[in-house]
C-alpha cells in the first residue's frame, strides 16, 4: 500500500512540474547529496555556446546536478537519419571530436568530446519525420 502511495505522490509532482508555466530552473536536493536545477525551454549554461541546435528544434526538459552531469531533451523537425547527419557535422563544426556515430537498434548514437569532456546524443524518431534527441554531456 505504501509503495502506490508512493508512486502516486511522485506522478502528482511530476504532473504539477509538467503543467506549471514557469521556465525557471528549479533546484532539488539528490539522495546522492548533490543538488540538480532542473529546466524547460533553453539549453543550460553548462552546455558550450558551440553546439549545435538545428534550426527550429525546441530545448525540453533539461537537468544539471553539480557533479558535471547535463542532460537535455530536443525535439527536431527532421528524420533520425537526418538529424544524426546534422549533428555529425556540426559538432565538428563547433570543435567537438565526433569519436562514433552509428545506427544501433533503431536509435542514432553519437559519442562526442571535446579537451576531457565527453558527450553523448540518442536520436529517436518517435513520430515520423519528429526526432527526440537526449543529449548528455558530462563536465569532469
């Protein structure tokens, strides 16, 4: 009983975060001890001026916990295909080192650094001709 008690707690919150229409970072306490700013609407300040966005996609959900971790969700108006292809070469563009790029059970994966930071895009096409790209990129 205390477990659904639980889960239902935690699905008001997440429904309460999800329909608030404030795009100010909010900043809780992980069990880790670390703090995480959580975000919608614009990449993190923790994300290089340099990467890419293709044009017209949208900054989702972001999440920053002081360890160096940076998580983004983009929305892209273009193909898996196509959207890793954008990625591929702007990231080389912007100074990144693209180390691989490869299409692996139906997602793109594209494994990325830059001096000792490393990052990490998954492209999925959920809808057709609409891809989810989950952007990580870990600051040492």
């Amino acid at each position: 009983m205390l477990k659904w008690r639980v889960l239902l707690f935690v699905a008001i919150a997440v429904i309460g975060a999800a329909c608030s229409d404030t795009t100010e970072p909010t900043t809780s306490g992980a069990p880790s001890g670390e703090d995480v700013v959580f975000g919608q609407g614009e990449m993190p300040e923790t994300i290089p001026a340099e990467f890419p966005l293709p044009a017209g996609s949208v900054v989702g959900s972001t999440m920053v916990i002081t360890n160096g971790i940076t998580e983004v969700v983009i929305r892209v108006s273009a193909a898996r295909g196509v959207t890793a292809q954008f990625f591929d070469q702007g990231l080389a563009s912007g100074g990144f080192v693209v180390d691989r790029s490869q299409d692996e059970d139906g997602r793109w994966l594209i494994d990325f650094s830059r001096d000792a930071t490393k990052g990490t895009l998954v492209i999925t096409e959920p809808t057709e001709g609409i891809s989810q790209v989950v952007l990580r990129y870990n600051v040492p």
